[in-house]
C-alpha cells in the first residue's frame, strides 16, 4: 500500500498491510536529532525564524519557505510518516524593527505595538511588552466580537489556499496530506470562560464567525482536492473541560455539526484535536457532531486507545505516544508505551499509531530514537 491508500483504508474501517503513522509535531531540536542538521520545523521557533527573514528581506523569506518545506517532507520521510504535516507555525507579519538578534518590534511606536523575544532554550516566540496592555472584560468581549463580525462581511468568500493546493498537488497522489482547517474554540482565558455562563449569546455570535470561516476554508480545500481536514481546538486539562458539558452540548455541537457535514459534502473526513480529559463530552464530542476523528489523544488525562475503541468504534484515533513519557521517561518506558499502541492498532483496525503532540526540545536523543526504531520493526 501507498501511504495515501494506507491512510484511507484507516479512515474507511478496511485492513491496512502495516499500522499507519503521524506524529503530531516536531520541535526544531528533535527533528534535528532525526535529520543530522538544524531542521526549520517547530513552533514558537519557526515564528520567529519567519521574523528574522521578513527583516531580512523577500529573497530571505523565500529560502526560509522553501526550506521549511524541504526540512518538515524529509523529517516525515525518515520517521515513516504516511501523513505528512508540511506547515507548522507561522508569522507573516514583518518587524517594523529588530531590537536584537530575538527581539523583533510590530507595530506603530506612537500607537498600538508590541515586543516579541524569542527563547532558544524552550523553542517559545511570545510577547514580552506591549500598548496597550491586554485588559479582557465583557465589554472587549463584546467590541471583539462585533469586529469580527464586521470583518466577515468584508472577508473574501474563498480564501487563499494557494499553498495547500501546492502541497496536495505535489505530495497528494502517494501521502495523505494534513491541512488545516474547521477550527472552533473559546478562547481559553478566565474572562472568555466566565462568559461562556454569563454572556453565552455574546459567545455563540463569536463562535458563528469562527464556524463561517471554517466553512469558507473547507470548500476552498475541498477544489484544491484536500482530503483530510485537521481541525478542532484546545478545551480541556487533566481534569476534564474547562467549562460545562451543557454548554459544550448548546454551543460546540450545533457548530461542530455543521463544519463536519460540510466535510463530508465534498468527500472529506474532518478531524477534532484538544489535549485534556475529554471524557465528559465525549458522548457529545464523538457521538452526536459527525466527527470522523480525534488526534492529539492525551494519554496521561485518562484517554485511552482501547477504551476508546469499544466506546466509539467508527471513531479514527491518531496518536496516544505521550510527549510527556518521550521526554521524561525511560528508554524502556518509551518502547513499552509505544508497543501498547502499535498492539492496539493490530488489535482495532481505524487507528493510525504516532506521538499526539509535540516532540519537546528537553526529549533524549536516545527516546526519540527508540520510538521511532520500535515502530519501524513492529508496525
């Protein structure tokens, strides 16, 4: 089987000659223990790397993406990937000024700016300072949301995809190709949640905005011949979800309904990701919204492959190989959470065996290694 054909018979409940692979992501320093070299993936990281060849000019900018490209395919390639992921994070913002070698300033210094520093050691591009200072109330709530609104109706009604259909075009006859799309989140931030209880008609325009331009982006995906949409977005910890499963139930269902319906109007499976116990809207989550899939399966929240199976058995599972056990366990502890999923998969067909979130910076060489040989002789 092909990669493509592997993934799609995963999708389609038929038997696969080999487990199919995905590793959610990978920091810039991991994939550099795979490759040999420094390796242009990752997150905060690759934001920042954006920003230093935005400053640096538009022919900078160019290599930056064309080695993004080459180094994000050829990290799928040496760790047996049959979905590739070839974007990770951007900023296509440019610096209004670069303070040093990580400090970059956006903005106008007489008006609304901010300061953004990069931090080698954990691979994080965030803001440092900023005017005005960031204040959430109801009331911004409220000015945010009728912004967005306003910008929807100026908004294109086909956005540009022209780098997806790029990829699909290149990679899409043998790889399953993962694009993103069909987001649908709260913003995790006390003052959004509150409003979740008190403002939940202020939350559900928000969340109609977000499901609109979810819309627009599949059926973009869909002419470009995008076949596996990745989507969903962060609602849960350890515990559980941050807010309740009645609103979950009113607000994400409805919404989540319709972006997988129109998924599966055009032949595309759409695929739902958030860390955290999902247990109490799971029903829900993967019962009740069209859902073809769950990635970014959090093993050490109690989400667990087999009971997932027998409790959703058309569900396609992604992952399930802890970050938090590849960075700080054992060599051995590695290879034996890595044969409990690959044992899984062989059990259970419709479910595809990788890391389900991001590969740290503080990972042991010798741990990324022993996941990937064990999957190499085992799957």
């Amino acid at each position: 089987m092909t990669p493509k054909e592997r993934v799609l018979a995963t999708f389609e409940g038929e038997p696969t000659d080999k487990v199919p692979v995905h590793h959610v992501g990978f920091s810039s320093k991991a994939a550099q223990m795979i490759l040999g070299r420094e390796a242009y993936v990752g997150f905060g990281i690759q934001r920042w790397r954006e920003a230093r060849a935005l400053w640096e000019g538009e022919e900078a900018h160019r290599r930056f993406l064309e080695r993004s490209l080459r180094d994000a395919y050829e990290l799928a390639e040496a760790t047996d990937q049959d979905i590739l992921r070839l974007q990770y994070w951007r900023l296509k913002e440019r610096p209004t000024r670069k303070v040093d070698d990580y400090t970059f300033f956006y903005g106008d210094p007489e008006g609304a700016w901010r300061l953004m520093k990069f931090h080698p050691s954990f691979e994080l591009y965030g803001v440092v300072d900023q005017h005005p200072k960031e204040r959430t109330t109801f009331e911004s709530i409220k000015e945010t949301v009728f912004e967005m609104e306003e910008m929807l109706d100026e908004a294109p009604s086909t956005p540009d995809i022209s780098e997806e259909r790029n990829l699909i075009e290149t990679f899409g006859d043998r790889y399953a190709v993962r694009v993103h799309g069909g987001f649908l989140q709260v913003p995790l931030k006390s003052t959004w949640l509150a409003a979740v209880v008190a403002k939940p008609n202020l939350i559900a325009r928000y969340l109609d905005v977000q499901t609109e331009l979810a819309l627009r982006r599949i059926r973009a995906l869909a002419d470009a011949g995008a076949k596996f949409i990745f989507g969903g977005g962060d609602m849960a910890g350890n515990d559980g979800p941050f807010y309740s499963p009645k609103a979950f139930r009113e607000l994400m269902v409805p919404r989540l309904r319709i972006i997988a319906e129109e998924c599966h109007k055009y032949g595309m499976y759409y695929l739902f990701a958030s860390d955290g116990n999902l247990w109490p809207i799971a029903d829900d989550l993967f019962g009740r919204t069209g859902v073809d899939g769950y990635y970014e399966i959090d093993r050490r929240a109690g989400m667990d492959l087999a009971k997932l199976r027998r409790r959703f058995p058309e569900l396609v599972l992604v992952g399930n190989i802890s970050s938090h056990t590849l960075s700080e366990g054992t060599r051995e502890e590695v290879i034996r959470e890595t044969l409990s999923c690959l044992r899984e998969a062989k059990r259970s067909r419709g479910i595809i065996v990788g890391v389900s979130n991001c590969v740290l910076p503080s990972t042991p060489e010798e741990n990324v290694k022993a996941m990937i040989e064990t999957i190499r002789r085992n799957r």
